[in-house]
C-alpha cells in the first residue's frame, strides 16, 4: 500500500513452539499422511479432530463476562457482555465470524470463546460471535448469506438496544474465512440504503480474498508452509464452492482466469499484483498468466468471479463506501498478499487503512494464545489488533 495509509510492522517474535517441536510442523506432516493414506478421502478429518483436541483446553477464567447463545434471524449467534458501569449507558461493540475454511471450527470452540471473551473484558464491548452452518451441511453462499443475516439483524435499533450497544460504535470483524465473511459482509452492508446503522469500522485479520491468481508472491513463497499450504487453501475454495478436486491443478495454475476466460478479464486489473503490492511482497516472482486456459471452470463454478465470495473483486465505487480499516497480515502466509492488495485497494479508493505486517508470524496464530497453544506470536497479534480497536472503535 502506498504511504499515505498507516503501516504497522513488528519483526520480533520468538519461535512458536510445543516441546522444542514446531506446532505449525506438526499439523502440515499430519496433513500429509493424512493426504498420502487418503484418511476417509478428506484432508478437513484431520483437522477436525486436531481442532475437537485444542478444543478440550481449559478456557480462560472470567465470571464478569456474561455468555449466551441466541439466534438472530435464523442464525445461532454467541453474545459476550461485560458488566454494565456506573458511569456509562452504551458499549462499543464487536460482530465477529470465525475462521476455518468455511468448513470448521465454532463460535464454541474453546479457541474462539478465549478470543471473544478476551476482547469483551479488553474492550468493554458486547461481542458477537456468528456461528454460520458450516462445509460440507452446506456451501457457498449460504455461509454469506448466514453471516450477513445474522450481522443485519443484530445492527437494528431495537436489538442493539437490548444489549445496550452504541450504534455509532459497531465493528465487524474476522480472521481468514471469516475476514472473508466480514468483508463481503461490509461490502452488501454498504449498498444497504434501508439500513439505520452502519459499522464504524471492519477489522480484518490474515483474510481470504480471492481464488483468482493462486500465483501471487505469498502464495509462492510460501506454497509449502505450514500451517496453511497452497494446496490446501485451494482445496478450502473447492469445498466451499462445491467444486471436485479434479480441478486443484488447473486452479494452481491459473488456467482458470487464463487470457482466454472472456469473464474474467474485467476483474484482472483489480488483482494487479505488481501495481498493487510494494516491492518487498513482490520481490523476484513473476505473475503466473495463462495465454490459453479453461473456461469452462467458471462456466461450472461461477462462484470464482462472484464478489460475495471474492471481495478483493469489488469495484472501486464499492471500496470507496467501505469503513475504516485494520488488516493484520502475516509473512508466513499464503494469504498475505491478498490482505495487502485489499488494504491498497482500500486505500486508492480513499478509505483509511491501518496495514499491521507481522514478518515471523504464521496463519492462524492469533487464536492460539492458551496452555500448551500459547505462542508468543498470538499473543503479540491479538494484543496489537485488540489495541488498534480500542483506539479507533
């Protein structure tokens, strides 16, 4: 992003460890056999049960929040409210969907509930955590469509003040599929003429945003690292597009927005990598274009060039309605380059922007801030994103 918008660095982070073994290692090998057995022919199976395994951590301890599960407009939703003051009627507030590819973990998890609980009592906010139905009970776009209910229902004025939320105070915010979820939530949001109240400010966090180009520089250099390689990524959007695996190679290779693709070439200078990203991100990669490719991909899968699931898509009028934004991106990450794009896009657009670039910290990290999950690089993540709320919301 160019230097008119706010750029946060921070270079320092130990290795993140569990008995002198790095976590991040540990998941991608278990990916790895369970893609060489072919464990019940899905790769989520492992995960789900590494996630069912840090989900029976001991959660952090706080009687002041009080915690109830609701359903707002068909969607099961998990509130998080700190004790009323003396001094004050309404609380800031914050919207927030979960990550996991679309296809896992939970507002309950354990992970998610720590996050949630921690930014309520930092914050003194009413949090709301959505929990969206999930891949593969069901696919894109109902997963929006449950984030965007669920965010719509909450910001009317007679629920928020149920909860005694100031309407001039709300964020929405979520990390990877859910800072997906957030922005394209923001984005219907802003073209909502009927809507009385608007976010003040998105917070996005290592957010997926496109399946446009799976060749930008983070997604090579970083295509084998753990925790989130580039083959997995892809086969994250092919569940959540309800797509078959037999098109991961073509995806890989951008045969899929090749020159050829008539529809994707109004989209393909909105993801200009080499205008869009600074010369550090870019570094000696070159763009991966296909002269001739395989139109008929998004003629089955119209999903990919559909802005609701890919808003790093969005037209600049779009962008230019957007809020205020923070985007926490890590340099071990497939995604970096996705948040970066988004945050200069933002940025050209006229929308003030906070880029907050971690250079050791990997995908996922934030959540993982308890007992033996405890990373410093979590800690540091969360610490900064929940200051820069604090400061701005």
């Amino acid at each position: 992003p160019s230097s008119a918008g706010k750029h946060r660095t921070s270079q320092k982070t130990p290795l993140y460890s569990f008995k002198n073994i790095p976590v991040s290692n540990y998941l991608y090998f278990a990916l790895q056999w369970n893609k060489r057995n072919n464990l019940l022919s899905h790769h989520l199976i492992v995960l789900n049960y590494l996630i069912c395994t840090f989900d029976k951590l001991k959660s952090v301890s706080s009687e002041d929040i009080k915690i109830t599960d609701a359903v707002f407009d068909g969607v099961e939703v998990r509130v998080f409210e700190p004790p009323a003051k003396g001094d004050e009627s309404l609380k800031r507030s914050v919207v927030y969907i979960h990550g996991g590819g679309w296809a896992l973990a939970s507002a309950r998890t354990s992970l998610y509930n720590n996050l949630c609980r921690i930014m309520a009592e930092s914050l003194n906010a009413v949090v709301v955590s959505v929990e969206y139905r999930l891949v593969p009970k069901v696919w894109f776009p109902e997963q929006y469509h449950d984030a965007l209910r669920a965010t719509r229902h909450f910001l009317q004025p007679d629920v928020l003040a149920e909860y005694s939320v100031d309407p001039s105070r709300i964020a929405i915010s979520g990390d990877s599929a859910g800072g997906n979820l957030a922005a394209a939530v923001c984005q219907q949001l802003s073209k909502d003429e009927d809507l009385p109240v608007r976010p003040k400010l998105q917070a996005l966090i290592y957010p997926v945003l496109q399946a446009f180009d799976f060749n930008t520089p983070s997604y090579q250099q970083n295509m084998n690292m753990p925790v989130l390689p580039r083959y997995v990524m892809i086969n994250y959007w092919i569940d959540y597009i309800n797509g078959n695996y037999d098109l991961a190679h073509e995806l890989l290779i951008n045969n899929h927005t090749a020159l050829n693709v008539g529809r994707a070439l109004s989209f393909r200078a909105r993801l200009n990598w080499t205008s869009l990203l600074p010369p550090s991100f870019k570094k000696n990669y070159k763009p991966v274009v296909q002269s001739t490719g395989t139109e008929a991909i998004v003629e089955r899968l119209p999903a990919l060039l559909d802005v609701r699931a890919m808003p790093l898509l969005a037209d600049d009028a779009t962008l230019a309605r957007q809020p205020p934004t923070y985007m926490l991106i890590c340099e071990n990450d497939v995604l970096r380059d996705d948040g970066a794009m988004y945050a200069a896009r933002l940025e050209r657009a006229g929308v003030p922007v906070t880029l907050d670039h971690f250079h050791d910290c990997f995908h996922g990290c934030m959540i993982f801030t308890v007992w033996p999950t405890d990373f410093s690089a979590g800690v540091q993540t969360r610490n900064s994103y929940i200051k820069w709320l604090d400061e701005n919301l």
